[in-house]
C-alpha cells in the first residue's frame, strides 16, 4: 500500500514537471496581456497626459457609461451576433442534416461545403463588397435583369441594408464551419435509435424532435457559444466591407476599441473598453458551461 501511494505521488511530482513549462507559456501568452489591460484600464493614458500613465481610478468606466458611441457599437454588436448566430446554427443543422443522408458524391459536397469558412476573411469581406457595390454590384445586376429595380440599390450607403450586407456575408461564410461541427455529432447518434423508434410507429418529425435534437444539443451549445465568441469579437470582415460606416451603424466594440487605440491613442480608455468586453465573454462562456453541465447531469440521471 505505501508502494502504491509513493509511486503515485512521483506520477503526479512527473505529471506536474511535464506541465510546468506549458502552464508558465500560457500565463506569458494569455495571462500577462489580460493583467496588463486590467491595469492600464486604471490609468489614463492619452495625448493629454503626454502618453504617460496617470492613476485615475475606475474614471475610465464611469467615462464608459456616458460614451454614447460605445453604447451605439455595443448594440450594433449586439444585432450583429444575435442575427448571425442564429442564422447559421438554423442553416448549419439543415446543412448538417442533408449532408448526413447517404447520396452520390456525398463526400465532394462535404468537402466543397467547408471552402467559404477556410477562405481568408478579408478577402471575402472584399469580395461581398464588389458584390453589393450599387454600380457594379452583382446583387443590383440581378435584380435589374429581373426587373425588380430600376436603379442600383446603394446596400452599404444605408445603415440598415449595410448591417443586413454584413450579416449576410458573415453567415455566408461561417454556415459551413457549423453545419460540419454539427455533423460529427450526427454521426455519433445510433442508428439504433432511429430504427427502434420507427418500429413504434415514430415518423421523421417525431425522430427528429425526441431524438436528434437532443443528442445534438451538447454540439449546438458548443457550435453556438464558439460562434458567439467569433462574432461579438468580428473586426476584419466589417473593417474590409464598411469600415464601420454609413455613420457607425456597423461600428462594432472591436473597431471602436481600435480606432480609440490606434487612431486616438487613448490607451487606458482603451484598455477599460477591452476589459468590459472580456467579462461579458467570460460570463458568456461561464452560462453556456453551466447549461452543459447541467444537461450532462440530468441525461446521465445525476438530477
């Protein structure tokens, strides 16, 4: 017995060796930049202070509950990745369930099916920008030939259309990614399932509903929380389309903080903006955690 308990103890003295050099790169590469923003969100640190740090306490977030042009990214953010998620984890489950079925050249359309996600972003945001050009665009041509219009629609000149260009490409590009992670769960249901299911008279809808779904929501919860994580943080594929234009009505958090950092030199403010936005994805991420563990324990029979 004292054998077994020293031979444990080294396996986990080896184990804590061998982890020590990983956890000590993760605190330099993720830790250090985190500790760094909440301080610096602390301090004002501006032109006016001549870039160099001043204490001022939690001014900068009192700034922040004032700032109408954060609280208009902040909702435009908002819009944004309500909208796009929801969209793609609908699209993505019906692409999820058609790629599942067994058709020829099943494996050719899979594997068309993830070239929008593995495309460089900017070059996509560039492409649908060409795309919704009001001269030269192609949506405008179609609808010109299909007598729909008269005259080319500007689609990134008006504040709402230019939010819906955005969301579309985002969805257009993402659907993918969602439709193959949902995917792998569907492959991981029995057939068994299905077959028994049938047997008691049990039709698709009823299938899908008692027994796809279910099985499936650990995916979705993941696909989802993952995407949110993506699209509240969406800076590059707005940046190349609209630049957060007309006006700001797709000026997201991520491009407010830049242009307060890179274009103002407002570095503490800064810092405090990418603080807030850090906590409201940790409280994110710590909800959807919770609704995991919570649906494992109760299918596992622990609830």
């Amino acid at each position: 017995m004292t054998n077994l308990h020293t031979l444990r103890n080294r396996e986990q003295q080896t184990a804590w060796i061998l982890l020590i050099p990983t956890l000590l790169l993760l605190l330099f590469v993720f830790g250090y930049p985190i500790l760094r923003a909440f301080w610096l969100s602390v301090f004002t640190k501006n032109l006016g202070t001549e870039l160099q740090p001043v204490f001022s306490g939690l001014d900068n977030y009192v700034r922040m509950v004032g700032d109408g042009r954060f609280w208009q990214s902040f909702w435009a953010t908002t819009v944004f990745t309500t909208a796009s998620v929801l969209s793609e984890l609908v699209l993505g489950l019906l692409i999820a369930l058609v790629l599942n079925q067994a058709f020829l050249g099943r494996g050719i359309v899979r594997t068309a099916a993830i070239l929008p996600w593995a495309l460089p972003t900017a070059l996509i945001g560039l492409a649908w920008a060409w795309i919704f050009n009001d001269q030269f665009g192609v949506v405008n041509d179609i609808l010109r030939r299909l007598g729909l219009i008269k005259i080319g629609i500007n689609w990134l000149g008006d504040p709402t259309l230019a939010m819906l260009a955005v969301i579309f490409a985002d969805i257009w590009k993402t659907t993918p990614f969602i439709s193959i992670l949902l995917l792998a769960g569907l492959q991981s249901i029995p057939k068994d399932l299905y077959e028994a299911y049938s047997v008691d008279g049990a039709n698709v809808w009823q299938s899908f509903r008692n027994i796809t779904l279910p099985l499936l929501l650990p995916q979705i919860l993941i696909a989802a929380l993952f995407r949110f994580a993506q699209a509240f943080g969406i800076f590059d594929l707005i940046a190349v389309m609209t630049g957060g234009g007309p006006g700001g009505a797709t000026e997201v958090v991520s491009l407010y903080i830049y242009s307060t950092v890179m274009r103002y030199l407002d570095f503490g403010y800064g810092a405090a903006l990418v603080v807030v936005t850090f906590l409201i994805l940790i409280a994110a991420v710590a909800i959807a955690s919770l609704l995991l563990k919570k649906y494992r324990a109760k299918t596992s029979g622990a609830i």
